[in-house]
C-alpha cells in the first residue's frame, strides 16, 4: 500500500486504516468565565471535542456552545488526555479533589495574573499549578491570547501563542493544537519561563518608554529655550507682544530641534560602540549597559524623529494659513506703497528659502523610506544586507540632509550678534553640534587604519591581550548598526 | 538508537532506517485549467511527485511541467492516496466512471463558484463533490489561493489556506501538504462549512461597505448644507458670486465634518454598550444586533474617518495656493492703501487660527498614530493592553482633541447672528452635537457609582433577576471598547 | 486508553506511555563563530540538547551558552542526527577526517558565501558539501537568517527559513526544528537550488532596480526639460535672472511628470499584453521577456509614482513659504496700487486653481490607497478580486484623476503661442500622450467585439491554430492586471 503523505502515516502507523479514530480529539476545560468560553467556542470551530467539568453544569451549560457537552469537573477531566485550566489562580487549590483522576494529563495553565498578583507572588501561576499537581504535565499557553482573540478566529491567524514547560512532548502536543486552531506557537523554553510568559500581558509597550520620555524632555527643554529667545526677549527689551507664537510658531521652531537631535542619537551609539571595539580591540567584550541598551532602541528614537520631522513638517505648511501671516503680507506691502519703493526683492534670502524648503522635503522623504521600511511586514521580507543598506546607508543620507537643511536655514545667522538674545545662541547652531560631531567621527572612521582594523575586529580578530568574555546575546548588536 | 527528532520518528515508527520510503509522495491532479497547472507547479516545486489525469494526455502533456507525469484519468488516480479535483463543477459528473479507483482516497475540492452559480445552488461544490463519491473523503481547501498565488511560491509564504472536510485526518493531511507548499492552513470544521468558504473569494471587502456608503452619505449631506450656506445664500441674497467655491473650499468645508463625525460614530457604539449593560444589570445578554455590528466596524469607521482628516489637511494646505487667495490678499492690501489704513492687526483673530492649527495638526498626528497601529502587522504585535491603550486611550484624546479644535474653530460664531445663513447655524456647531454628548456621556460613567457598578458588571458580576442568555461570540464585544 | 491528539500519538506509537524519551532532542554544532553561537542560543531556547564540536573545546566553551555541551568534533557529531555545518567553505575538506561518524546523518548547510566566492564557484556550499560526504544527507537551510535574528527571538518568529535538499525526510526534519524555534520553514526544493537560495542574502532589492533607475532617468530628462523652459530661455531671451527656480520650483514641475508617467507605465504593459492576446488569439503563449518582466515590476513602478507624487505636493505646499513668493505678492500689490486698480480677479484663472488642486488632492488620495493596500500584510488579508479591485479598478481611477488634473492645469496653454519656449511644448503635453494612449486603448477593449473575444481568450479559449506553446510560470501574468 502506498503511504505517501506525513500525516496519513501518523496515524495510521500500523498500515490498516481501520483503527483510525474516526472520532475529534477529546479536550477538557476547567471554568465558565469569558475564556473558557471564547476557548471551547474555538476548540469546537477547529474540530475538537470539548468536555467542560463545571460546579454547577446545569447553570453553565447555557454559556457554552451547543457541540460542547458540559458536565461535573470529576467526569469532564477524566477522559481527554489535555485539560485547560481556565480558572484563577486562588481556585487552583479548590481543584486538588480532581488529582487522582489527572495524574499523567497534561494541564494547560492559561491564566494571567493581575499586576497586584504578578508582584506580590514570585512563583508563576502556572509553577504554583504545577507544585500543586506533581503527577501532571503543566505547559503555559494560551495567555496571550485574548478572549477576544480567540473568538475572532481565522482573521487573527498570525497571532502568536507563546507555550512553555518542561516536558518537550506535551509541549509539541499543545502547539499542534494551537497550530490547528490557527495560531503561530513558539516555543519558550522550560516552565521556569512560565514568569516571564506572563508578564508579557502585563506589559505597556516597554520598549517605547525611555524613547518617549526622552522625545518629550527634549521637547520641553527646547520649546523653553525657544520661548525665552522668540517671546520673551521681544517683550522684555522690546516691549512687542509676540506672544500669539506660543501655540504654533515656537512649537514649529521646536520640532526640527527635537526630530534632529533624535535622528543624530540613532546614529551616535554606534559610533561609541566601534569607537569602544577599536580601543579594547575586540568584538567579544560586553558593552556597558546603557550602551547596550541604547542599540537596542535605535529604532524606536528613529520612529519618533520621524514622527516629529512629520509634524514639522505639517506645522510648516500650517504658517501661510495663520491670520498673523495675511496680515505681514498687508502690512508690508502698505509699507511698500508708503515708502514709495517699487520693487521688493533680496535675493539671498530667496535662495536660501528655496534650497532649505527643498532638502527639507528631501530629508522627509528619505526619512518616510526608512519608517516604512521599519514596519514588521516590511522588515521580515527584506535580507540583511538590504535592511542594513535602507536603515544604515539612506539613514545616514537623511542625517547629512537635514544638516545641510539646518545649515541652510541658520545661513549666516550664527555670526551676526544681533540674533544672539539675552546672549542665547539662535537653537539651530546647539542642534548642529551632536550631528556633526557624528559626521566628523564617521569620516575618521574611514580613514585606513581605521577602517582596516575595524573591519578586522568585526570578522572576529582580537589584538593579543584582549579581554575575553561575552555573555550570550551580547556580542551581535555592535555589528548591526542599522536603524530605525 | 538515538531518535531526537519529532520527524524522524514519525518516519521511522519502527525504529529502522532502512523502511523510510526515499521517493517524494504522490499526489494526483484531475483537470488541466490554469489552476491545474499551477498547482502541479508548486507541488512539483515543493517536493512532490504529481500525477496528472487527462482525457487527452498528448495534448495536455505540454501544458505542465515537465517533472508531472501526464497520463489516463484512470491510471492517474489509482496509485495516489490524495486526488486534487480541478475541474469545474460541471462535469463533476463526468468523473463518476472513476468512482472504483478513488475508493477510500482524499479528493480535495479546490473550485470557486461564480457569483451566479453560488446563488444557484443551495449546495456548495465540495458537499455536491462527496455526494457523488460517498466512498471517498472530501476536503474542501486551496479555493481561496488564486492560480497567480500559487506561482509566486515563496514570496507569498504567509497566506492562508482555509480547509474544512468532515474526516479529521484528511484534513491533517491536507494541512501538511499546504504547509509543505509554503501556505498557512487553517482549519474551518466541516465539510458543511464550504459554502461559507467557497463564498470567500467571492467577498468584495465585505466589512468596508456600510462604513464606506455611511461616510459618503454624510459626505453628500454636509456638502448640500455647505453649499446652501457659503455658496447658495450669497448669490440669492447678496447676488454674490461664490460658485467658485465649489470645488475646493466648500470640500474642505465639508471633509472635516465627515471626519470628525465619523470619528465621534466610533466611540458611540462603546458608550451605548456600557449603557445597556448598567440597565440591564449583566454582561451575558445579547446586544441588539444593530450595536453588535456597529461595534464590529469600529477600525473600518476610524480608518475612514483618518481618510478624511488626511484629506482636509491637504485641501487646508492647498488653500493658500489657490489663485482667489492672491487674489483676495493683493486685493485686501490696496484696500487698506485705500483706506489709508497703516497696519492691519486684530489679535484675537490671530491667537484663535494659531491655536486652531495648532490643535488640528496634533489631533492628526494622533490619528495617524492610531492608523499605524491598526495595519495587521503591526496589531499582530500587540498585547491587549498595549492595543487597548492606543485605540481607545490615545483615540479617546484624538477626539478631545478634535473637539478643541472644533471649538477654537468656531470660537464665538455660534452666538452671531449674523452667522446663521437661511437661519442655517454655521456648520460646526451640528458636528459637535454627538461628540459633546459622547464625552459628557465618558464623564457620567466616571462617577464613582457608576464606574464601580460597570467594573463589576465587566468582571462577570449579575443584578439578580438578570436575563441570562448569550450565544457564543456575542458577549465579548462591549469589553473591547477600542477602535480604529 | 484514549489518545485524542495527534502529537501524542507521534510519541506514543506503540501505545505505552513509558517508553516516551523524557531528555530533549539532541542536535550537533560544527563552528565557533558568531552563527554557530547564536544557534547554539537560540536551539537552547528551544529545547534542544546541543552538542558544539569544537577542535579546541577549552578555549571555545566560554562563548557557548553554558547549557550547551562543547567537546571535541568526534565526540560532538557521534551521537545526534542532525548536524549543523558552520564553518566557512575553506574549510569543509577539513572535516573529512569526521566521515566515519557522519555516515548517515543529517548535515544542515548554513553557510552564505560573499559575492566574490558566489561568483568564484559554479557549484553551491551546499553541494559542495554534499559531494565530500556522498554518505550523509545535506540540507541546506538557515543562511537567510542573521545571527541578529537568530539571538532576537520570539519577535521575529514570522521570518521564513527557505530549506532545501534532496531527501523529503530530511527537509522535514529541519522543517520541524525550524518550527520550534518558531520560524516559518519554507521547501525550496531539491539541493540543486541550493545556489539560488545562497544568492538570496547576497541580494540588494534586485526587484527595485530597474525602476528606481527608470524614476531617476525620466527625472533627470524632464528636469532638463523644465530648466531650459522655466530658467535658460528667459535668461537667454529676456535677460531675466530665474536661476533661484532651481532648487524648488524646476523640481516641483519635473516631480508630478515622472510621477504621472510612472503611473501610466504602470496600465501599459495590461494594455499591450491584451493587445498580444487578442492578435495571437491565445493567451497560451509566453509574452516576450521585457514584457514579461514589466507586467511583474508593476508593484514597483506604481509605489515610485506615488513617492514622487507624494513628494510633488510636499514640495507644492512649500511654494506659498518661499520668500520669492511672498516679494511677487507684495510687488503684485504695489503695482495694483500704482496703477490706480482697485480689484484685481481673474474668474477662469481663479476657477483653474480650484479645480485643478482639488482633483491633485483626489488623485494623491486614491494613490495612497493603492499604496496601503501593497503593504505585505494588507495584501495577504485580501482575496484576488479585492486586490483586483483595489489596485486595477481604483488604480485606474486615479490614472483617470491625473489625467483631469493635468489637463486642467495645462488648460488652454497647449494652443497658445508664447507657451512654446525654445519651440519646446509646455511639460504637461508631452507627458499626456502615454497616459490619453492608455485610456483610448482600455476604452477600445470594452467595445463588444473586442471585449467579448478578450474574455473568451481569457477563460482559455484558442482560435484555431495558435501556436501553444507555454512554460510553466508564465501564462498567468496576463490575467493579473493589476498594479502597485
């Protein structure tokens, strides 16, 4: 007889298809809350059988969908070789009674604690699940997983299930099953993960927290220093009441400052980290902390440089709209008229206009290439070389076109005194000295034995004497010193 | 004998080497149509041995691969364990003379009814297809793969093919083939679910039509109001003509009333639900099914309604490019000439655009925040909170923020006369009628009686005497008041 | 005794649970550089026992995560199946020594050539490898992934892993393992495509290049073009100085002519491919090459046209902030004032404006759309009469909107003698012709006669004596005309 195909073989490993069971897979479920619901609805909708062992089936049964047959906890555990347990961690022990009759199944903890309970217990729920049932198989599943999520169904199919525990076979029977519900299983190792699994829920997009914070300190400090400069100063020594710039001119002279000085710190670790490999003179020494750490949000701080260069870029187009605008533009042609002057033209200053408008519209442009390419969907489809060619190679093209856009808009300004207020420089030349301090340090870097010994280092030469000592997951990021 | 691997041992049931059969599984294939030829393709491509059935070999020969061997119908289905069923549903008849050879084996139905065959026939092809072959076991998949997707191979790896069939292991097998080749099964019970799945290609973005034809029509309906109060009155009144408005200012006028209308239409829903369930005192009843489908398009509403804005900050932008604006800013300059007028200054005029520009660009920004975040690869890698945080959290402050804006827009025009045009109020002050009732209505549930009522609601809390009835799937969806 | 699931069963072929391996599977690692670590990291993660082969186990242990066991080569490779190969090609000879052990095994080529060795040899690693041990079983996979991504993890999980090899076991075997270190495997085939598979990570958006140079190439001609028009021949002619039209106005005309050409390039291979099927009478015959790889390079075209067209209307809003602009303004109104005129409106000019913006604002709209739907993973989510409607028929309306914004901006200056500079026409006719052919063709083909054979042809259908003739993988794109 022919057998061509995996899974025919699987299960039919004695040649007869006679005694394939013709019959769902049998699951049990412990609890009637929302998912335990949401979790037999799709069981059922994937083609398992469902048993749901409740307190009180009677009550339950109307909650659960029809094909799932609902019954006491002792006869719905007794049968399937799986059992979700989908009830909260302090019932876990009201479920010891069923232990004789669970010994050698596999329990699937799906549960996630609150953020009161993730502090205050230091054992995971599915650990304290496991320490409670010695004789079962625990694996963490499923919590991931939204209720939500899981009645969606085929539409969330990518969706992640995140599985750990200690035993290798029940956890490869747990992802095949989230695999034929639909969902992506990923192996997370053993059930001391299980901590780790469930803060996952718990958290609020960690990895965009410092970005923010900083994104917004920035912004504060520069609207300030903009404020004195452009609002301040005019009324104090002047005595001109400019403070109509607050909502929209001061916040336009602010968001360059802060989309700048983000683009430049994208770029700044990585030529720390080749400025420390080239002194220690190898690649295989942990970097400091907040080195590492700092690699690793290159691409959140790029995203939030583009998103501010955006908004410049929408607050710009906002300036010919305001009332303010309409009436310089009247005031100063009555000026014209009453001066008697004819002609209005200077022609430096045309020039200056019309070439920093357009290598701003530029750096925008290169900038919107490198956010798209950031996107997860983007991102997976493209090989290394090429996302390092788009975030390194066109980041760094966008880095040296917003400098040459800043140079342009400051023009000559920082050399003439009366643009120095209350002895404060114009805020394009403080924006100007990171990015070019970069610029200046990749260019070293390109100098020949520079770049030589750099090159070497990073195929693996170390200098003789190097320290040698890498904790695994340390010693890739100053390789990648890609973007955004 | 060391067996470490999952696949090996599945190959390899008994323990010797020697049995794992070396040649590529069979698979055969009856039609020559395109998608006979691409589907030959990409098995062939991935590994497997393919058998084509033809009435005329000679003559089909050609067509496929070269790899495929083309022969008898008769000859093709006897070996292969799995028979591909390319053929239209009309001559499914045609195949009953093979109806010995294919005993037992798995047909796979991989057709697509036309629009008027899917209304015809009460039947879907693959139930037709088993009803004619009671001795084989049919599995409907593939259908929604088109031939095009079937040749790109590699390139299109993520997507899905659904698969229903009533016999649990033929759809496994069926699964493995289409992970083999590159696609993602997914399975969609039985075999009385292909109609459903047959009717999936036939889709034409079924979620976007309501919010679609919805935006629209308020898109008509604010522009015939607009065009009555800017264009219409004050030609019949004033003889004034405005026609040349038409096209762009009396749209831009219109657009942001469309968007943030249909902004304020995504929270609604949300606020009605928690409404109902206060009253009602429960969480496990059934929204009436008009809410259920409101809250179910939630992100095509809030999508649309970032459309719109979109467009209105890019109408705003071309406004000082239009010729009238010179025109009147040329026009308004000789007048004050004119006058004799020396400076041209009302500084609550100015403050009111400046802070109304101000507060439109950051609502988009907001906005085009929540858009990102609803793109599937990007939700997809989201935890529930995190998701719930910037749909409802961060759209929650687009809307207050949009409100503002509204507000600063309208400033003190809703109290003069001289603004209601045909006794029509100014435009606005309809807008802000739903968005003002939403957050008054957020606010009422933030009172400490209410809010504490509604939490316990949320967590599985009932008022005695409260209806319980609830059919799988509807009960989630009041907890999801997220959106876009 | 019940054994409901799949998995399970695998493990569990002769029904006892005891004999079940309890130990995690065991994989062997030849290398020590930063991939050999990074696997080692991440197949720990995972649940493999590994065993790293090392010449100098001392010195090499300190770089392995401790749960992996380093010893020497001939102890590493006795006892696992799978073996994985990650050295540099010099160096495979040197593991000859190592062939006894091997005699049998699974060796997984990871290794990616540079360009120079991609070009020096004919024969792949892969096969390489495999002809220095005809005994064992090569499979080529994991070179598409980085290192980086290998340590990243759980994020990355929906990266694919192109496997090829010529023994299906085997593939599967790595397949499975691919899968539970949660990437997507992917069957590339036999191990002849093993050269293919190796040059994918050497390749730099090879999809992109023809039109990105095409996009520069229509830019630098048409940028010419204009300059001579806006700049030379006003120098030449009137000894007017326009040279600061250079960096911002000369762009903006020349950005909206390669963006509407690319577009319209983007419907003239659907037209010509139509054009050839109706005159052959089949669709059964390869189009030439060039036509071939146009109709596949449509999504590239189209995604340029919109990034330029996005970048015509950055650079439009930028016009009214230029300090040019606002000297003609107040110069207007001066002269207004001198000549003693005290209305100045031009009602067509004013009504060009208007219209040609608005459907300028339309048109980007609508190319956003376009655009938005070919991201990755919004086009998976759509079936192929979605992705058809989106990309041919409201691609084709946004061709359409092009067309009527720029005949409205052309307007009347096409028949007006002082518009032909240097004898040359104004930009916007020439870039009409391709766009006006494209829709008269389309507008041909819905005659009856025409239309009626196209579908006939295209449902398969041959008129007598066409020469059939066709390679697989060539047939459909025809069918397919659809863009971006």
């Amino acid at each position: 007889m022919d057998k061509p195909l995996i899974s025919r073989r699987l299960v039919d490993s004695d040649g007869s298809l006679a005694e394939v069971p013709k019959e769902a897979p049998k699951v049990g479920i412990l609890g009637s809350g929302d998912f335990a619901r949401s979790l037999a609805t799709r069981l059922v909708g994937s083609g398992f059988s469902v048993v749901v062992g409740s307190r009180n089936p009677k009550r339950t049964a109307g909650l659960f969908p029809s094909l799932a047959q609902v019954t006491f906890q002792e006869e719905a555990v007794s049968s399937p070789e799986v059992i979700f347990v989908a009830v909260f961690r302090e019932h876990y022990s009201s479920l010891c009674s069923l232990a004789d009759q669970l010994t050698g199944k596999i329990l699937v903890d799906v549960s996630n604690p609150t953020e009161k309970e993730h502090l205050q217990h230091c054992q995971s729920n599915a650990e304290y699940l496991a320490s409670l049932f010695p004789a079962c198989t625990v694996v963490k599943a499923f919590n991931v997983i939204s209720a939500w999520a899981l009645q969606a169904g085929p539409r969330d199919g990518n969706r992640q299930v995140l599985i750990c525990g200690d035993q290798p076979e029940a956890k490869r029977t747990i992802s095949e099953m989230a695999r034929t519900m639909g969902f992506t299983p990923l192996d997370m190792g053993s059930l001391a993960s299980a901590r780790e699994v469930e803060a996952i829920p718990l958290r609020l997009l960690p990895s965009w927290k410092v970005p923010t914070l900083l994104a917004l300190g920035l912004f504060v400090c520069f609207y300030a220093y903009n404020f004195i400069r452009d609002v301040l100063q005019p009324y104090v020594r002047k005595d001109e009441n400019k403070f109509y710039k607050m909502p929209l001119s001061v916040v336009n002279t602010t968001l360059p400052c802060v989309a700048y000085v983000l683009l430049s710190l994208v770029y700044l670790p990585g030529v720390l980290a080749a400025a420390l490999q080239l002194r220690r003179g190898t690649k295989y020494q942990r970097f400091p902390d907040w080195l590492d750490h700092w690699l690793q949000h290159r691409k959140q701080i790029g995203l939030l440089s583009f998103f501010f260069a955006m908004l410049h870029a929408l607050y710009s187009f906002c300036l010919p709209l305001r009332r303010s605008h309409r009436y310089d533009l009247v005031n100063l042609a009555v000026k014209q008229v009453l001066a008697n002057k004819s002609r209005l033209w200077v022609e430096e200053e045309v020039w200056r206009m019309e070439i920093y408008l357009s290598l701003g519209v530029l750096a925008l442009g290169m900038l919107s290439l490198l956010a798209v390419t950031s996107l997860p969907s983007i991102a997976n489809s493209l090989n290394w070389k090429e996302f390092s060619f788009v975030q390194s190679t066109l980041g760094f093209v966008a880095l040296m076109l917003s400098t040459v856009h800043t140079l342009t808009y400051g023009w000559t300004r920082a050399f003439e005194e009366n643009h120095y207020k209350f002895y404060l420089p114009p805020t394009f030349t403080l924006t100007l000295l990171l990015p070019c301090g970069i610029i200046l340090a990749k260019g070293l870097f390109l100098l020949p034995c520079l770049s030589r010994r750099l090159a070497k280092i990073r195929r693996g030469w170390e200098k003789d004497g190097a320290v040698k000592f890498v904790l695994p997951g340390d010693h890739m990021q100053g390789e990648r010193t890609s973007h955004v």
